[in-house]
C-alpha cells in the first residue's frame, strides 16, 4: 500500500487536474494498492494539516477542467523560514502533517516559488516527486511547462480580436501579456497573432526605437500597430538602475503598468490614439487546450510511474521531445529565461517585428 499526498500551489492554471489525473489514473491501473490525501490551497493545507481523502472517482471528469480541485495559494519561499503570525514554524509543521500521515511521497504541482519549497522539504527527509506548472514556462530543467500553451492560446485570441477595432479605427494598439521575468508568453503569443512590435523583459526598450518603428509602419501605409507588451517590459534606461532604485522610481508612476506609461508616451512623440487592453487572470483560466491535456497526462503518466519504482527526488520535465526525469537540486531557484540572441527572437526580427532595442 502506498499513501500518495497531493498539493497545487502558487497562481493556478490550466492543466493542474489533468496532470494530477495523469498520475492517479497511473497508479491506479498498476497492481499496487493507493491511498491518496489531498492537501488544501497549496502548502497551507500541509502546514495546517488540512486535506481530504481522495478516491479514483474523484478524477473522473476532470481532464478538462481549469484552475484546481484541490484550491492554491502562495507560500513564499522568501518567508518560509518565518513563523507565520500564529507563531507556527512551517517547515517543522509540514514535516509533522507527512509523517502523522505515514505519507510514502507527496506530489507537488507548481512553479518556481514552489519547486524551491519542494527541494527544502527533500532536504529534510520528505520522499517529493514535482510536474511543472506556469504559464510563463520559465521553469529550469524543462524545455516547456503545462498551462504554457493554454496562455498563449488566449493572449493570442485577445490580439487576434484586436486587430479588427485596431484596424477600424486606426489606432495603436498595447496588449499587455503576462510575464513579469521573462517573455516566453508575449513572444509567442505576439508572433502567432502578428503583432508587430514585442516587448519582453529580457530585451530593454528604447522608446525612440518603438516609435520609429510605429512611424514606419505609418509610411508604408498601415494605419494602425498591434504591441504585444509583457507586464515585466522595461525600458534601457530603468534597466541601468538598481533593483531598489526601480522600484523607488515605479512608486512616483500612477500608471496602473508599464502598458499605460508607454501608451502616454507613445500618444505625445507620434500625436496617434493609443489603447491598452490587458486581459490579465484570463490567461489562467478556462479550460487547457489540447496541447496541454496530452502533454500534462504524460508527465502525470510518468511521475505514477516514478512512485511506482520508488524514485523520488525529481521533477518530471520534458528535454528535446522527451519525457524526462531532473533533480529537484538542480531546477530549485533556477530561472529559465529567454536569451536576446536565440533563434525564435533573429526569426522574429527576419520577420520584420521589433522589439525596440
């Protein structure tokens, strides 16, 4: 008999339940007898010891369901050390629920913040299997995460439908995409739906350059421009600056974005209406596409069948169209961004995008 705990955490999307079906369905297909706990909104349900039993008909029905069945929260790993405000110590907390519990391995659904967290409770003696989740897919150890595709699915819908209202009324147009580190979303997104300028936060802006590409666009006889802007866009001047000296300088902003700035400075260095549409905790939601219903099944699939062989210590990731098994110590605090000079940002700029460097 082998008890299973599961937990989701960190910002929700599309996928979590079809991954976490994946791996039940795994086990229970295989000759081994389970017992399976899911923990409550992320790692508070371990820490506090709130779960409930969970049966096979449970994950019946829920392949195409977004968000969790379980519920998410954030737990910050910068905190995690920290007595909460009840005095709790959480680390020594988590490791009592899994050991009261008799648990033979907890599996964790999540991202960066996350996967920190997973490794620490590795560390500390906890048998751990992750799957990757974000949809910024700026996990490390792993060329693509779930929910990835569904995001840019619904960005790239958002721009499509843009295009129409741009192109009527002849306006410049911002679409403010999700990403606060790196651009993999805003890129592809901006790409599938041909935006023509792309602005990520691993590329710095120069305003001048946007505006000059916006103006250009003008004299070859096209009325209107579609920006796909990441919300970690930044400019090359705030990008000299310190962490703390950006931040200094964002409080005197009462822009709601960064979007909302470059629409105000772009409407005063060209005199052309600027829009911003910012379709935000969208991008979560809803059902996961395809794509990511196979691709979360599979890394489901396969971490069932790590459980099975008793491998624990790993996150279930994908390398050069394989299914592949890293060590939790090699993905935690590891950020996976995009490069200036990778193949996908030279094809982009052949195809005439700009991205104001």
């Amino acid at each position: 008999m082998k008890r299973i705990g599961f937990l989701t955490s960190g910002g929700d999307c599309q996928a979590l339940n079809a991954a976490m079906r994946g791996v039940v369905k795994s086990l229970l297909n295989s000759d081994e007898q389970v017992e399976l706990f899911g923990f409550l909104n992320g790692y508070q349900g371990l820490i506090y010891g709130n779960f409930r039993m969970l049966e096979g008909s449970d994950f019946s029905g829920i392949l195409t369901r977004g968000g969790t069945i379980l519920g998410s929260s954030r737990t910050p790993f910068k905190t995690i050390h920290e007595p909460g405000e009840d005095g709790v110590d959480k680390v020594e907390a988590m490791k009592h629920t899994y050991f009261k519990l008799n648990l033979d391995c907890l599996v964790i659904l999540g991202g960066n913040g996350t996967h920190k967290t997973a490794n620490l409770l590795r560390e500390e003696g906890l048998n751990v299997v992750t799957l990757p989740k974000t949809i910024d897919n700026d996990l490390w150890g792993t060329d693509m995460t779930f929910g990835f595709q569904s995001a840019v699915d619904i960005a790239t819908d958002v721009i499509d439908k843009i295009h129409t209202t741009a192109d009527s009324h002849g306006r410049v147009f911002i679409v403010e995409v999700m990403g606060h580190k790196v651009g993999f979303l805003t890129l592809n997104a901006g790409m599938a739906s041909g935006a023509d300028i792309i602005l990520i936060p691993e590329i710095p802006y120069n305003l001048d350059k946007v505006v000059k590409a916006i103006n250009k666009r003008k004299e070859k006889g096209s009325k209107f421009t579609i920006i796909a802007v990441a919300e970690g866009a930044i400019s090359k001047e705030d990008a000299k600056l310190s962490k703390k000296a950006y931040r200094k300088k964002l409080e005197r902003y009462t822009h709601p974005s960064v979007s909302y700035r470059i629409a105000e400075e772009i409407e005063k260095k060209t005199g052309q209406e600027v829009r911003v549409t910012v379709p935000g905790h969208m991008q979560r939601g809803g059902s996961p596409c395809p794509y990511d219903r196979v691709f979360a099944s599979r890394l489901g699939a396969e971490a069932g069948k790590l459980i099975l062989k008793g491998e624990y210590g790993f996150m279930v990731g994908y390398k050069n169209r394989e299914i592949v098994k890293v060590p939790l110590e090699d993905v935690a605090g590891k950020l996976k961004s995009l490069s200036p000079d990778a193949d996908i940002i030279k094809e982009a700029k052949m195809l005439g995008i700009s991205f104001g460097d």
